[in-house]
C-alpha cells in the first residue's frame, strides 16, 4: 500500500505557512508512516521560503518529497494541485492536507 499525501504552501505574504510546513514535515520524520508515503507539495518558484524548507527536508531526510510548480494565480486554487496530484499518482490513497496538519504517533499505518 502506498500514501500519497498532498499538500500546498505559499508562505510569500505570510511566512508562517513555511514554519507550519516545516513542522508538518518534521511530524513525519519524528513518526514515520508505517507505510510507503510519498509527501507532494504545491508551490510557486517565487516563493523561497517554502522550497528552502523543502530543499532543507530533501538533503537531509528520507522523505520523498515532491514538488509542482504552480503559477501565481494557481496556488490560490487547491483544486488546480489536487486535481493535478490525483490524475499523476499510483497511490491506493491520496491524502490532501494543509501545511497546519501535523502528523502523530499512530496517524500513518498502525502497526
């Protein structure tokens, strides 16, 4: 079984949202699924501090992140990147989320 957890951040106005995306991802290190899970997050080039945090998780975890690049006006619309994570994925299970959804203990595939 395979998790494909889907998630968006533009933290250009507001850089909260990559501290709260830095915490989700951490969650998942600090409880790792006991399932394969693969962690997409939709962002914009423009916005640095969200894929400083991704590039930081990609160099130094396990997690297999993926990005999509969005445009501008894309971002502000989740189902753009949801819908475009669903018609891609080969998941049994696609999970959309919010970077202020943190991952606990047991969340992911009890074993």
């Amino acid at each position: 079984m395979q998790l494909h957890i889907v998630s968006h951040c533009y933290a250009v106005e507001l850089q909260q949202y990559a501290t709260a995306l830095k915490y989700q991802l951490s969650s998942l290190v600090i409880y790792p699924p006991k399932i394969r899970t693969v962690i997409e997050v939709c962002c914009v080039d423009e916005d640095r501090k969200t894929t400083d945090v991704l590039d930081w998780f990609i160099c130094n975890t396990n997690l297999h992140i993926i990005f999509t690049r969005l445009s501008l006006p894309d971002i502000y619309r989740r189902g753009i990147g949801r819908n475009l994570a669903a018609l891609s994925s080969h998941a049994e299970l696609v999970w959309f989320t919010e970077v202020d959804h943190i991952f606990g203990e047991y969340c992911i595939g009890v074993s």
